[in-house]
C-alpha cells in the first residue's frame, strides 16, 4: 500500500511539472542561474519567415531604434505577429548590454501580466495563459550604454519556439538600441560645466579603447578592423594626441582651462588649414560644414580666421538652431564629449546617487534637529521625485568666483578684524562656517597664480610632463613619416614598375627621402617596402641557351649565388636599419646639449667606414657572379 501511495503522489507531483513547463520559478537560492534563453530541450526551432522574406513573429521598439533612448524615460516593447490571424503562446523577453559599467534598466514585473525569475532583473515571461497576437512590454531606460532587446516566441500550440542566433545584432526579434548624442542633463549644461566634465571623462581614459568603440567609428564612417596596422598605430596615436592636450589643459587652474581649451581650438583649425583633414577625420554630420569654412576662412589671419570658423556653428544645414553639445565646429574640444558617452553615462549615475545621498541626509538632520514642518518636508520630496537626472553641484561651482572672493578677503583682512568684533555672535559663527567650506573648495588656489607657476616648474611633475610631451610629439612624427612614406611608395610600385623593382623603388626611394628634414632612412625603408610589395613582378628565364634543354648546373650554381648574396645583403640591410635607428634618434635630437660633438664625429666617421666597406664587398661579389653565370 506504501509503494502504491508513493507512485501515485510522484505521477501527481510530474503532471504538474509538466504543465507549468517554463513557467516554474527558478529557486529563491542567488546561487541558481536564470532560465536559460535557448529553446527547450525536445523542442522544435521554426524558421522566422513567413513569406516574401517578412517574419513570423517581430519586435517592435518604435522610434526609439533611431533615435536613441532618454535615460529614466519608461517606453513600450512590443512582440507581435506578422498576420493578424496568427497567435503566441509564451514569450520571453531578455536584455544585454553592451558595457560592463552601464545596467539594462529595468523591466515592469507587474503580477498577472508579467512573470520576473528571482534574481534575473534583465529578463522577464509572458504571465497570461491565453494565446495572443500581440503583446506588450514596459522597459525603463538605463543611464548609458548601449542594449540589445532579443525574444522567444512560443507558437500558439507550443509545438515550435522562434528566436535569433546571439551572433544576430539587428534582426526581427533582436533589437539594439543606444542612448541619444546628448542626454538632457548634458543640453543643460553651461560651457564651463562641459569644459569640467570633458576633464574628468578624459581622466584615465585610453586612446586604444576610444579608438576601438563603435560608435567612435559609425559617427566618422571608418571600420577600425579593415584598416592596415600602420594606419591604426596612426589613429590610436591621433587619439593619444587629443586626450593629452586636453589633460594638459586640465591641470591648471580654472580660470586658466577655458583659455588654455581654446588654444587647442585655434591650434586644431590652423593644422586644418595648413594640412586638410586630420588622420582622425571629422563626423558625417559636421564635415560638410568643415569643408566650407575651409574656402571661406583659411585664407584670414590672426583671430580673423577664428572668429570665422565660429560664425553660425551653432546652425545646422538646414537653418535651425541646434543644441549646444551639437556644435557644428569640429575644432571645439567640447565636441570631444560625444567620444566619451560611456564615461558620461557612468558619471551621471555618479552624479544622481550623490544627489539622492544628500537629500537623504538633509531629510535626516531635518527630522532631528527642526521642528516637524509639513511645507518643508512636501518640498524636498518634490525635489527627490524629480525624473529628470539632476547635474552635480560641483558643476555649477565657479572656482574663479572663490578665488577672487578670497583674494578680496585677504587684501582686506585688517578691516575685517575690526568690523568682525563688533558682529553679534551668530553672524561671527555663520561668517566662519562660510570661510571654512571656501578653504576647502580652494585648497590649490591658495598661493598666487604667479607663484603656483613658479613652484610648478621646478617639481618633477612638471618636467615629466615636458618629457611625455616631446615623446609623444616625436612618436607621432615618426608615425607620420612612415604612413607618408609608404603611400607614395605604394603609389609608386603599383603605377610606374612592371620589372625589377629594386633598383627602380630604390632610386625613387632616394628622390622621395630629400624632401624630409628629419627621419630620412626611415622614410626611405618604409618607400622600398611598400614599393616591393605592390608592384608588378616578372618572371625571368634563366636558360639564354639556343637549345631546348635547360642547364641544371648553371641554375644550380645561379641560386646558390643568388641565395648567398641576398643572405648577405639581408645581414648588411638588418645591421643598416639597426644603425639607422640609432642615427635618426640622434637627428631628431639634435637639441639636446648634452650629447658631445667629439662622439657624433667619431660616430660619423664609423658609419661612412662601414658603408665604404660595404660598396666595396657588394662589388666584389657582383663582379663574382657576373663571372659564374
């Protein structure tokens, strides 16, 4: 009777199994994974097309696919079918992001609509049993980065799952969707508020990883990935470029940064002007512009020039005004923000829990130490329901002002003294509690601009920042040089050798070589190389005999020759480029003092020995080959 009773509760406990089939909550246990995303195991997968290439099934995320996401703003997702006579079952609905510092959001969970596994916030099920042709999701944005929204459609006799490959990023049930170029809190903010949050995002940013983001990319129409590895050393060191002049520029004090931010502008457009467009070429949306500042401007001099490239930039093509992050000058460091939206993202999030943590405390100290007041209490609610993310205080805080407030206080000191004596007790302890908080916002302004910057130029810091700076600038020139250098090349090898192309690219290698101040050798090797590499090649018949039969012997003897003498001339060219290096280092250092003129001359006359010693064995041994073929 035991093993009957059992039997029948373990039949009763599996039909029930069965029929909750998907819908079974997952264990309260946060170790337990969530449900998995795949189709269930003795299911079937059916293929999403209906006819003429149309879906089954599809999401629908309306605008927002375009247009981006608002961060905090509630919008709807909808999974529905093709034909208006075709039903679902089940649905599962899950999100990825893309960035490991940004969250999902947040899906609604509401009870009898919608079923949340435990501990699996970015996904969410179907709750209704009934069959439908549509269904509709809430999501709430997150504060940055990008998302990626997928489903799992159950077909109506739930016979037949339908999903996309994880491979799949834009399809009919996937659907990615970034946040817009300017949030709203940015539009809000003023130039001085832009110019601190640019320094901050810069901070401990990379040029490897900004180069390498897509949204860096699609806004200048490149692809990282299909370019050659030299122009990609020359991108990223494009980038390394920018962070650091802005950096520099972030180290002084404010009042400083905005002058020293517009210096790089003006820098910016006389390279433009001098130049064209730079390794990093402008975005699709500001570049029509660019090019016609350029006819119209580049021609001025002096702020003339400036002033011009600022004239309706805050216009678009088409005559309306547009924001302020959307300034149609390429050249304004504050566009640079737009290559930084996952640092502002994350900063913003920063931002709002300081926000909150402040109101709660204020709320706190209210409640205990004041008298319970409903009007003051109604009005900090207020301020924490806000939707809209508020900007950090310490935006809105002007440096420049407390300096100068204390510069004042300090030429003055003598009559405050004596005003302060005759203040009732009250206004002495409030007028310390205000100096005190102003010495802590002005620690580093405390000594005088002029001595700050005397006092800088002797600390390490200071020096090896000079350092980074002129290695930085020689890095990139040499990148430049090489990038110069073997497109000419290339451009030579591919439209004028059809033959031999070593002598040919070696002598336009020399031509090409002489219009270079500095770096001449590695220009002339970067030419040879590409040059070799791109041109035409023909193959030569060694056999200049009148019969038909091929000499084994002086084939034989003509490779061994040939191999011989180009082993040689590789060590020559290895232990060339090996000196090259050392002497071109050495020629872009021509300003340091320390090096000794006895030690360049010997130097000097060591390689013009090697490379008489050099021409003579290289003749030698032509002359030998000559003589074996």
């Amino acid at each position: 009777m035991f093993l009957v009773n059992t039997f029948f509760l373990l039949l009763v406990l599996g039909i029930q199994i069965q029929r909750k089939g998907i819908y079974a909550r997952p264990s309260s246990d946060i170790r337990r994974s969530c449900p998995s995303t795949g189709i269930p195991q003795g299911s079937q997968r059916g293929v999403n097309v209906r006819h003429d290439n149309k879906p089954v099934f599809k999401i629908d995320v309306g605008g927002i696919q375009k247009h981006g996401y608002e961060s905090g703003q509630q919008y709807e997702i909808n999974v529905l079918a093709q034909d208006p006579n075709t039903q679902f079952g089940d649905v599962l609905l899950w999100l990825q992001t893309e960035s490991d510092r940004c969250k999902v959001g947040k899906l609604g969970a509401t009870k009898g609509l919608y079923l949340q596994p435990e501990n699996c916030p970015h996904m969410v099920f179907k709750d209704t049993k009934p069959a439908a042709h549509k269904f509709t999701f809430k999501w709430t944005a997150p504060a940055c980065g990008c998302i990626l929204i997928r489903a799992r459609v159950e077909s109506a006799d739930k016979s037949v799952y339908f999903m996309e490959d994880e491979d799949v990023v834009n399809g009919y049930l996937t659907k990615r969707i970034c946040p817009q170029e300017g949030s709203v809190t940015l539009k809000q903010m003023s130039k001085q508020e832009k110019y601190k949050l640019l320094c901050e995002v810069t901070d401990g940013a990379t040029a490897d990883d900004v180069a390498r983001r897509t949204y860096v990319q699609t806004r200048r129409k490149v692809d990282f990935s299909k370019m050659p590895w030299i122009e990609q050393e020359a991108w990223i060191l494009a980038f390394d470029q920018r962070i650091f002049e802005v950096q520099q520029c972030c180290k002084m004090i404010p009042s400083e940064q905005e002058n020293c931010l517009s210096d790089v502008r003006r820098h910016r457009i006389d390279k433009f002007c001098a130049y064209g467009e730079s390794i990093v070429p402008f975005t699709d949306k500001r570049r029509d512009f660019m090019i016609k500042r350029q006819d119209e401007c580049c021609w001025r001099l002096g702020e003339g020039r400036y002033q011009c490239f600022s004239s309706g930039s805050m216009m678009d093509g088409t005559g309306r005004h547009v924001d302020a992050i959307e300034n149609m000058d390429e050249s304004d460091p504050i566009n640079d923000l737009e290559d930084f939206r996952t640092e502002i993202g994350y900063k913003l999030v920063q931002s709002k829990n300081d926000m909150d943590d402040d109101l709660q405390n204020n709320r706190m100290i209210l409640t205990k130490n004041e008298p319970k007041n409903d009007d003051n209490i109604h009005s900090i609610g207020k301020m924490a329901d806000k939707k809209e993310i508020p900007h950090d205080e310490s935006f809105s805080k002007n440096k420049t002002d407390d300096y100068n407030e204390l510069k004042d206080d300090e030429s003055n000191e003598n009559e405050n003294v004596d005003e302060s004596e005759n203040l009732p007790k009250e206004e002495k302890q409030t007028n310390n509690k205000h100096k005190n908080d102003l010495d802590e916002t002005t620690v580093k302004l405390v000594t005088s601009p002029s001595r700050q910057k005397k006092d800088d130029i002797t600390t390490s810091t200071s020096t090896f920042t000079t350092e980074t700076s002129k290695v930085l600038k020689r890095k990139f020139q040499r990148t430049k040089t090489k990038l110069e250098c073997c497109d000419l090349g290339k451009k030579y090898g591919i439209g004028n050798i059809h033959g031999d192309a070593w002598d040919m690219c070696e002598n336009e290698a020399h031509v090409t070589a002489k219009q270079f101040k500095a770096g001449k050798r590695r220009c002339k090797n970067f030419f040879m190389r590409c040059c070799i590499e791109h041109s035409k090649r023909t193959i030569v018949d060694v056999d200049d005999d009148s019969d038909d039969n091929e000499d084994d012997t002086e084939i034989d003897e003509l490779d061994e020759s040939k191999q011989i003498v180009n082993e040689n001339e590789n060590n020559e060219k290895a232990i060339t480029n090996d000196n090259d290096e050392k002497v071109t280092d050495d020629e872009g250092d021509e300003d340091n003092d320390d090096i000794d003129d006895n030690s360049r001359r010997r130097r000097k006359n060591k390689n013009n020995r090697k490379r008489r010693r050099r021409n003579k064995n290289k003749k030698s041994r032509s002359e030998k080959s000559r003589k074996r073929i």
